[in-house]
C-alpha cells in the first residue's frame, strides 16, 4: 500500500495526529502523545477512490469532524 503525503496536526491540547490519503484506498490516520513518535499503525477512517485532502475538524463543542476534497 502506496501511502501519500502526511500533513502534521499537533493541538497541544490533544494527541497529535497525522492523516495519510491513499487515494486508491482512502484516508488513514496515525498518532501519538509526542510528535517524534512513536507513531500508531495507520488505521482506516474513511474508505473510498479518490478521497484527497482530509483534515480533522474539531469544533468548540468537542465534535470531532473529518473534512476532505
């Protein structure tokens, strides 16, 4: 599995996050409580062709969104 480019999220607040689209497959995500690692296993959270672009959206409320093109 090809994965593609991943795009940081560090929130001081929360664990850091990376999401990792496979276009072919859809978005992966991994984390961890320190951004030098160690990382998670990636794991699915949205399967599908084409899915680019994803970023996590959390609002004031404490919902957690994932937002992609």
């Amino acid at each position: 599995m090809a994965m593609g480019f991943g795009l940081p999220l560090c929130d001081t607040t929360r664990t850091n996050f990376t999401s990792n689209p496979d276009p072919d497959f859809g978005i992966y995500l991994t984390k961890a409580t320190n951004p030098a690692g160690p990382w998670s296993a990636p794991v699915l959270v949205e399967a599908g062709k084409g899915l680019i672009d994803p970023c996590p959206l959390w609002d004031d409320d404490g919902q957690t969104y994932l937002v992609h093109g």
